[in-house]
C-alpha cells in the first residue's frame, strides 16, 4: 500500500465527462488498496471566464479581490470530483486550500507556501477517504485567500506529497511523459523512463513545460519522487529525481536536447574597454524590467576595446535595442549596436556531462558537418547551449538527438508508424 | 451618519453592469456618509449552472458538497463588487460567510445561523470600509462550508444587520416595495410606506413573494427595520417594522390583499363522525409529505356524518386524491371523496383587523354583490382567507381592493398613465 499525491490540470478536469473519467482512475488506485490526496485544477476556460469579467470592471483589480475571485475556480472542481467518487462507491471529502491549513504568506496572486497542517488530512486517509485538495490556493495568517500563481496546482501538489511523505507525487497531464527533445520537431524524440531533478529544470526553463519549474524545485528540495504521466492513456510516464544513480541505469551521455525560438541577439560592438562596462550596458536594460538570458563578452585581440553580445525574448527586441542606442552607447561614449531577431538556442541536457569530456566539441562537430554557424555558446555544469540562425533549428535538432543516441530503437520506429 | 445592511439579489448582480450599478448606489450612501456592510446573491444564473454541472455528475450529490459547489456563486460576486468598488474610488473588501465569521449548524444545504462575529466587521466599519459579505452561506464548527438554502442572503442580511444593531436593513430586489396586492391583477394595487412584521408574513406565506418569510421572522424576531427597495430605479420602498404605530399611521382596516391559485380542495363527504376521523384523514397524507394547508369541518345537522375539507398544493391534488380513496374511504368505513382544483384562495391581511369588528361580514357581502360564491372560509388574528371558484379571482382581488379604500387615490391614478 502506497500513499499517492495525484494531480489532475485544467485539461483533465475540463468538462463534466473528464471529471468523471478522473474519478474513475482515483478508484482504480484506491481499489488497489493504495491511499489517495487529488489535487485539481479549475476546470480549463474557468479561470480565463473569471479573469475576462473582472477585466470588465476594474482594469487593476487588487490582488486580494484576484485570489478571492479565481480561488472559486478550483473549489468548483474539487465539489464536483467528489460528487463522482461518490457516485462510483468511493468515499471521499473535498477541501479549498484553506480549509486543508496550506499556510501562505500574503503575496497575493504569487503566494509562497510556509506550512501546511497535515493532521486531519491524515485522519481522512486513516479513514479510507479519498481527500480532494483544491490546487493553486492557500490562506494566509488573517484568513484572506492566496493563489500561488498560475499553474500552481503542481505546487500544491509537491508540497502535500512532501508534507505528507509520500511515495509519489503524480502530475497527470495531456503528454505521456518527459521526452529527450520536442516530438513535434524530431519524430525520433523517445519518452524517458527517468530524469534528474536538475536535468527537468534544465529541460523546463528551456522550454518545455511539462511541469512548472517551481514544482519541480520543490520536488528537488524536499527529495519527493515526482512523475508525470498522460491523463488520457495508460502507461509508467516519466519519473523525476533526485536520486542519480536511479536516473542514469540507461547511462546516455546526455537526456535531453531544449531548444527555444522565442530569443534575439544583440551586441555591443567596439566599445571602449573600461571596468563596469557590462553593468552600464545591462543595468538600462534590467532598470526596465527586461530579462537577460545568455551573456558574452570579449576583448579584442588589439586591447582597448570590447564586444558584449547578449539575448532577450524576442518581443523586448525594439525595446532593448532602442535603450541601447539612446542611452548605453552615449553614456559609453562610442560603439555601435547589432541586432538580430532570427536565432534559436539548442541546448545539450545531461548530468552525464559531468563526468564525461568532449561533449561540447562533438556537440560542435556535429553541426559543423552539417554546415551550422554557431554564433554563441555558453556552458553550464550539465547544460551547453549554442545559438544558431532560426533556420538551422530543427536541422540542429534531429542532428544531435541521433549523434548523441537519444533515437528510439528500431523497434520503438514500427511502434511509431503504428501511433 | 448610520448604518446600513444592504442586500443586493441575484438579478440586482446578473452582470458585470448591474454590479457596476449597484457600486454607484453604494458610493451615493458612502458619500453621504453612512457605514455600509453590503450582502450580495450569486450572479442570476450562476446558481442554476452549477447545480446542472451536479445533476451530469451525481443525481443525489451529498449536501456537504452541493454546499462547496454552489458557494463559489457568491464568492465571484462579492470579489467583482469590491473591485467595482475600488474602481470608483471606495474603499471596500470582501469576505466568504466563512471569513466574516458567520456561525451555522451542520445542516447542509438549509443551515441555521447561531451567531456572527463581529469584531472584524466593525474595524472595517471603523476604517471606511465598505463590507462586501457573500450572502446564503455560513460555515460550521468543523470549518465546512453551509449554505443557508434559497433565497438564504435575505437572511445574511437581517442576522448581520440584527448583529451590527443596524439602523436598517435594506433588501433591493426587481420591485419597488410591497403592494397593497399584485399589480399585474389589480391595476390600483398601491405601494405601502409600511407594513408591521405580522402582516408581511401573512402576505409573504400568502403568495407574495417579495421577502424570504424566514428573513421577515428573524426581522421580527431581532426588532431589525427592515426595507424593501427597487435595484433600478430610486424610491423609499415599503419599511416592514415591528412597531404597529408607525405601521399604522394610514390607519387602513387591512393593509393588503394576498391570493394564491396554487391549491386544490379536497372533501371527504358523509363518513362517520366518530372520535380521531380528522387524523384518521389527515395521518395518512401527512404521512406521505404532503403539506396540507386551509381545513374546516362540519357536522351534519342529522348527526352522525361529518363533512371534511381541506386544502393541498395543486401538483399534490392527484396523489392526495388517491391516498383518500385507496387508504382513508376503507379506513373510516364508508364516505365519498370530491376533489377540485379550480379553486383560488383569497385573504385579507391587516392588523387593523384586530379591533374593527365586521371585516369579515363586510368581505363576504362585496363577494355576494359580485356574485361570487364562498366555498371555504379560514381566520386568523390579522387575515381572513375564502376560498373562491378560480375563474372569479380577479374580480374578486379587484372589487374588495376598492371596497376596503386600498386604490391609489387620483392623482396616482394619472402616474399609473405614465409609468
């Protein structure tokens, strides 16, 4: 008997029939003996309808009135997903996020949990219920309600798993699992058995959103064994740890190849060499909100002067590149600004980075055979990532996954052609 | 400066406009500068979603989480009204039954209030606050969610005006007031300035269904000025008191008329007049739920045979019919059983009724002058109730509406014209 902690999102509770169809797979577990924490979403459209309203009547609602508004999105399905255990036989019992005691801060509409009381859900679970914890949604220490922010029911999820210690958390989800690169762009991307901890942040603030990163830090944190499985069809998904030696059995080089379409490049030529230059390029740039990802510089071979090459996401392009001109290049006192909005950046996930050399220059062999520019690269510990032109993406893409083995077998082909 | 409950109904919120509205009504009392704790339905509509997603999920949902379910109503409302607020600059916040402290028994889905706290409220009061309360919900000793039953915000809103000492506790609905009788049957039907608690609950229980009845009793109860107001246009409405004197300042015998064509007659003729025949009767339709409300009994002048009548709703007649002859004709060893359901029940409502002898005589001869035959006639303390064939109801509300001196005078004759 196992103590599960299953979240289901707005997808897989978005209409009455896949409430329903929830309930059924709720019982299959309980039916196995195994003890059972749901957590769910608003129904998908919910908490949109909600939001639209609000729009109507008060451009900058306050952040209270927000939470006490879309809070009643998931209450909704937790009333709902009980009234279906019920009708199959199950016994179980629904809480809002203040009713369960998930103890929030005040931070409206981006709460962060502190604690959560654990008793009488216990007492529930002791009792063959199956408790139906509305997601996203805490109380902080005056009563008012908190959301944690969009997609914060795999939060909540997370934090009762590692509350109540139990053995999983179970994100239910519209994708079978993780995979080692975008199906939509590589046809031979295979689902992973297992990922790091590390590896799925990686993977996720790339670009995959599987999970939210939040939930999956937390996961990290508290050492919850988290997995992610399709709601619509059967099969073991992928499970996230933080247990290596569990993660590498298959002993691939790499796990997974991100990429991302949504960045521009924009650098900072021949400007003077003098200390405190990438703060005074960068600084107008944060002071207006606009985030930086990947950052190089390099001093030219003759001295004296620099180039300062960095990406932001693509709608801060016009933006950035105005406060460059207008502001960076005058207080630098010389230099001239590039653009260029037509990159993509592929990255190289892997713990087995860390022990292996040579990733990189292989990495580089490969798209150079096949006629790739690599125009920046920056490294992590588990991570390499290059930018390259838009349209090299998918061409990079297929090229690594099959350089660095992450193909289906032959025999996962057939099974392809038969999806 | 004083301090006022209002309560806002469904309709009164059905939109994102009318919630609009109704934050300009509640800013013109704040900017007279009265205290205001708001009480406000589920958007109209809203209700009746909720419980048709239930009814696909669970055709007997349990009343814990029907409870859950339909409460988010008020809780989108009274977070939209509190940003309507704040966007005309007010100051306002909003609270679930739960967080605003009010203190229900257990009884799912028709809860009884045992007390409101406070404390909160009148800090918030203190500040400037305007106080946005979801109405028709509660939460019980445990912390589960309660709902009042239908129509359960009237009842909000009394008990916090009753807990507030509120100087009064204004119900805004789709009419103006209470009318003499309904409008759309007698055309001189007149709004009253008051009526005393008594005489709304006859009038309410009647068939007029401005006011939940158990609002009006707790009004009553709690010596709450209650008063009753149009959402749309602006007037003083009709005050419901407990004090006769300022009741009857008009100094009217009656002060309304109430009628109802919901009932059905039944009589069981000719059966033996031994001791216990009426509960003989009666047991076995109380027995099957069946609420049964006028009754009269005559003995025949012959002795020995008795003639019972009474009255049942009208979608109750063909079962009461059958329970009659299939349970009671055997069990009392002989009798008939005649059944109509054409019949319409007319009632004189007045507390002026108590110390003018007469009312009743006078009743019956304008009926008798009209040609209308009296089929049943019932009295209390401030009502007198016939029974009439139905095709005469109109005539009838119309002819004793004149005859007791409750038409408009001329002039509101004219304002009819151009309503």
């Amino acid at each position: 008997m196992a103590l599960y902690v299953q979240k289901f999102g707005g997808t897989s509770v978005g209409s009455v029939e896949r409430i329903k169809a929830v309930a059924e797979k709720v019982k299959g577990f309980r039916d196995q003996g195994h003890q059972i924490v749901v957590v769910v979403s608003a129904m998908s459209g919910e908490t949109n309808r909600l939001i639209e309203m609000a729009s109507q009547i008060n451009e900058e609602p306050t952040p209270r009135e927000m939470d006490m508004l879309v809070s009643t999105g998931e209450q909704v399905t937790i009333s709902l997903l009980a009234m279906a255990l019920h009708q199959l036989g199950v016994k179980a019992t629904s809480y809002t996020g203040a009713q369960i005691g998930i103890r929030t801060d005040s931070a409206h509409t981006r709460a962060r949990i502190q604690r959560i009381e654990t008793d009488e859900l216990r007492d529930d679970l002791e009792e063959g219920q199956v408790v139906v914890v509305a997601g996203f949604q805490g109380v902080d220490s005056e009563g008012n309600i908190t959301t944690l922010g969009r997609g914060g029911s795999d939060t909540t999820g997370v934090a009762l798993a590692a509350a109540l210690k139990a053995d999983e958390c179970q994100i239910y989800t519209d994708v079978d699992g993780v995979y080692t690169t975008d199906p939509r762009v590589c046809a031979k991307a295979r689902r992973l058995e297992s990922i790091t901890v590390e590896e799925m942040l990686e993977m996720a603030s790339l670009g995959s959103k599987v999970l939210q990163i939040r939930a999956v830090e937390f996961a990290g944190k508290y050492n919850v064994p988290l997995r992610v499985l399709s709601s619509f069809e059967d099969g073991p998904g992928t499970l996230i740890t933080a247990d290596e030696e569990i993660s590498n059995m298959e002993e691939p080089l790499i796990s997974g190849i991100a990429f991302n379409n949504n960045e521009a490049k924009l650098t900072v030529l021949n400007t003077p060499d003098v200390p405190g230059v990438a703060s005074r390029i960068l600084g107008p740039i944060s002071d207006a909100n606009i985030e930086v990802d990947m950052i190089v510089q390099n001093v030219a071979p003759s001295g004296g002067y620099t180039d300062f090459t960095f990406t932001v996401a693509k709608n801060d392009f016009r933006q950035t590149q105005r406060i460059l001109q207008e502001q960076v290049i005058p207080s630098l006192g010389g230099g001239e600004v590039r653009g260029d909005d037509k990159i993509a950046k592929v990255s190289l996930v892997g713990v087995g980075m860390r022990s292996h050399a040579g990733v990189a220059s292989r990495m580089f062999r490969v798209l150079a055979d096949e006629g790739i520019n690599i125009r920046m690269v920056s490294t992590s510990e588990i991570k390499i990532s290059v930018v390259i032109d838009e349209k090299f993406l998918e061409l990079a893409v297929r090229s690594l996954h099959t350089a660095f083995g992450l193909d289906k077998a032959d025999v996962s082909e057939e099974d392809e052609k038969t999806r």
